[in-house]
C-alpha cells in the first residue's frame, strides 16, 4: 500500500489512523495451519523547521485457521448392520425400517467434544440399535438424538449408525416425506480454540439411485407393490 496506489497515504495528520485490509484462500489442508505475517510500515515526518525524519514501524502477527468441520448422512436399507422389516418401496399405515448412517469429519486441525444432533419426525420412531464411534442418545419426548462423538483426528472421519422405523400416513401417499431432521455438527478446534460448526439439511426417505435402488423408492404407496401415484 503507497501513495500511487492510495491517495489518503500520502499524508496522514497527526493522531490519524489508517486501515488496510486483504483476503487470501489457504492452500491444501495441513495439520495445525498456521503462518507469519510480517507488517512493515515506512513514512517521512517533517517537523517545524521542515526537516524530514525517516520512520519505520514493524508489526509481527501469527495467522492461525481453523479446521473446516463437515457433516454428511445417508440412508440406506439391507446394509446388513441391521435386520430390516417392512415393505419396500414404504406403504401407508405399515412400518418400514431404515438404516441411518451419520459421518462426522475434521478438517486442517484435531477437534475435540465433537456433537451432532437431529431429531426423527413423529411418524418416525427409534428401534434402539446403532452401532459405530462414540454413543448416541434418543429422548423420547423430544424425539431429538444426540450423537457424542468425543475427538476426531485432522483429516479423518467418524461415523455412527442407527436404526429407524417409517410409519406413513394415507396422507403421505405420493410423497417422499423426511426420516430425519437437519443435524447440526458442533465442536472445538484444538488448535485454535474456536467453536466450529457445520449443519446438513434434513435426510428424505429416498434412498440414492447410486446404491442401485431406483428413482421414487421413496414415495409412498397405497399399497404392495403399487405404482407411484401423481
């Protein structure tokens, strides 16, 4: 920053301040990323008697960032962690079970205390079994599901699985209505000391055509075997 590029630097009054700021994009994660930043600062000063005295001023920072948490979920059906019941694609007014699998994952830095928590809609009950990282909690009053993940290493992942059950209403029928609410990720970068966060959007009981289940297996019929109705 000088004058030719910024006209305000070329004189500055007594007791004035001047601010100056810049963005930049770190490069590939690294464990701990931090860097130096090193400010240097040079002017004239002229005095009463209009003689010039060269100032330099230096300044010495630590940029530290923090981690860039990241929260993922999947549907899934006869993975064979849980035994699966019910019709599918789901019918109205009879149950269905699905596997829900949550992936929680730490970015450039360790984080620690690391959460997640969502919520199953009414029609939608919880079958006691998960299994993977950490524990997991339901409150049956609230319906909301707390998964304790604890530390998780920079650049790794951890995960939890759990089993839920569908019971669609004759109102639902030709629709593919959400399992499972927004989950919400929290935890505490060890490096820097920062809370981070991440959310995902709520999970649809339409399984991925990429698992090779076809497109609208999870709108709900009327009955066995029924065509997707408009």
């Amino acid at each position: 920053f000088d004058p030719s590029g910024n006209s305000d630097l070329a004189q500055v009054s007594p007791g004035e301040t001047k601010t100056f700021s810049f963005t930049f994009n770190p490069g590939s994660e690294t464990n701990t990323p931090s860097f130096t930043l090193n400010a240097n600062a040079y002017a004239r000063r002229v005095s009463e008697a209009s003689a010039t005295e060269q100032l330099v001023g230096t300044a010495k920072t630590e940029v530290k960032f923090t981690s860039a948490v990241r929260i993922n979920r999947e549907l899934g059906r006869g993975t064979g962690t849980f035994a699966e019941t019910g019709p599918f694609p789901p019918v109205a007014d009879l149950a269905t079970t699905y596997t829900v699998t949550l992936i929680a994952g730490a970015g450039g830095n360790d984080v620690t205390s690391a959460t997640v928590a969502t919520a199953l809609p009414q029609y939608v009950s919880w079958q006691n079994q998960s299994s993977g990282d950490g524990t997991v909690s339901f409150n049956p009053v609230s319906k909301e599901i707390i998964w304790s993940i604890g530390d998780i290493d920079a650049g790794k992942e951890k995960q939890m699985k759990f089993q839920v059950g569908l019971l669609p209403s004759q109102t639902q029928i030709g629709s593919a209505p959400a399992i499972l609410a927004a989950s919400r990720f929290r935890a505490t970068d060890r490096f820097t000391g920062d809370v981070v966060r991440a959310d995902s959007a709520p999970l649809s009981t339409e399984l991925s055509t990429e698992a090779g289940f076809e497109k609208g297996n999870g709108i709900i019929r009327r009955t066995v075997g029924a065509a997707v109705e408009s």
